[in-house]
C-alpha cells in the first residue's frame, strides 16, 4: 500500500508542494535575519514596524516549519514501513525456497 501511495499522482503533487514549502522557509528565514540586521540602527517607529515585520515573519516561519516537520516524518515514515515489507517479502521468499 505504501509503494502505491508513493508512486500515486497526489503524492507527486504532495512533493512539489513539500519543496516548495522547503524553499519558502529558507527564503523567510533569510528574510527574518535581513530584517533583524536593519533592527541596529532604527529608531522610534521605524524600529517598532521592523519589530512587527519580524514577529510576522517569525509567525509564518513558524508555521511553515511546524509543516515541514510533519512531511518530512511522513516521508520518513513511508520509507520505512516501505524497507520494512521489503525485508519481510525477502525473508518470505528465502523461507519458501527450499521448500519449493
């Protein structure tokens, strides 16, 4: 079941939206120390709207990582029990050699 589901169209859809998600994190997450920089030398309100620019930022970064988290254990997760009935198929096969 789980090769089916990694060869399925939806998963290959599933994993440009997983890279996409990567490069958006990366992009945020240089966006987040670009504008961390900036914070040294503002003052008054332009400091506070930088402030607000990180902490939304940061928001984002956070969700965004929070769901790449969760891919990234799912692909893991499929492999594995993917190796693992691969293992068991194999161990299968060597038992029944001989008796064939």
């Amino acid at each position: 079941q789980s090769e089916e589901r990694l060869s399925s169209p939806e998963w290959a859809q599933s994993e440009k939206l997983r890279a996409r998600n990567e490069e958006e994190l990366a992009i945020l997450e240089k966006e987040k120390s670009d504008k961390q920089k900036l914070r040294g030398g503002a003052q008054g309100e332009e400091l506070a709207a930088i402030n607000e620019a990180i902490r939304g930022v940061g928001m984002r970064i956070y969700m965004l990582k929070k769901q790449v988290d969760l891919d990234r254990e799912e692909i893991h997760q499929l492999r594995r029990e993917s190796k693992e009935w691969l293992f068991t198929a194999l161990q299968a096969y060597r038992r029944g050699g001989p008796a064939g």
